[in-house]
C-alpha cells in the first residue's frame, strides 16, 4: 500500500498546568504547523506556553507565559509563519489554569519517502 505523500490533521486538547505532550512528528514525516489558536474561555486573563521539543527532549519555548485576556484568543503560530518539526520532534503546552484554554492545531504532515 502507498503511503499518502501529505496529510492534513487537526490537532485540539484542553490545557491544564502541567507541560503536556501534543504531537509528535510521526516515523518518516516531516509535520510543518500551518496554525496554532490558543482561545481563554474564562474570565480572567490566563497565560499560555508553547515548547518545542527535540529528539533529546530539550524544551525551547515559542510563546512563554503569553497573557491572554479573558474570551480572548492568540495565535501561537499564524498565518504566513511555519513551525517544522522532524520525525519524534514534538510540541508542549501548558496554562496557568486547568481548563482555561483550548489550542487548536493545524498540521501537514509530509512524507520523506
């Protein structure tokens, strides 16, 4: 069977305040990050961060206790701007409070055959 050369994937979780694993670029994929929305659903302004993460789990933060206000919304990463990630490459996130914030992710991945 043929393997598709780009998938296209939606990617939401609901944040809490422990750095959780997202995604991770899948075996012989390259997964480029077309968007990231991150959206407060509280009333109070949250803070948001987003990590990449290497194949040695070092952690670089892209947005790093982002303030959102409340029934606001960021974009962690926009439109016109790419996030790449290499095969077992992934990405973390965390806010300041559990339930706050839900991040919607929009993700191509792209074979390397």
């Amino acid at each position: 069977m043929a393997t598709a050369l780009n998938v296209f994937r939606t990617v939401t979780a609901d944040l809490t305040t422990a750095d959780a694993l997202l995604y991770t670029a899948p075996n012989r994929r390259t997964s480029i990050f077309l968007s990231v929305q991150a959206t407060n659903l509280t009333n109070n302004t949250v803070q948001v961060s987003f990590y990449h993460g290497s194949t040695a789990n070092v952690k670089t933060a892209l947005a790093k206790n982002f303030k959102i206000p409340a029934g606001d919304s960021m974009a962690v990463i926009s439109a016109g701007a790419k996030l790449v990630l290499e095969t077992g490459q992934k990405v973390f996130s965390s806010a300041s409070a559990n339930n706050s914030v839900q991040l919607v992710m929009s993700v191509l991945e792209s074979a390397n055959d």
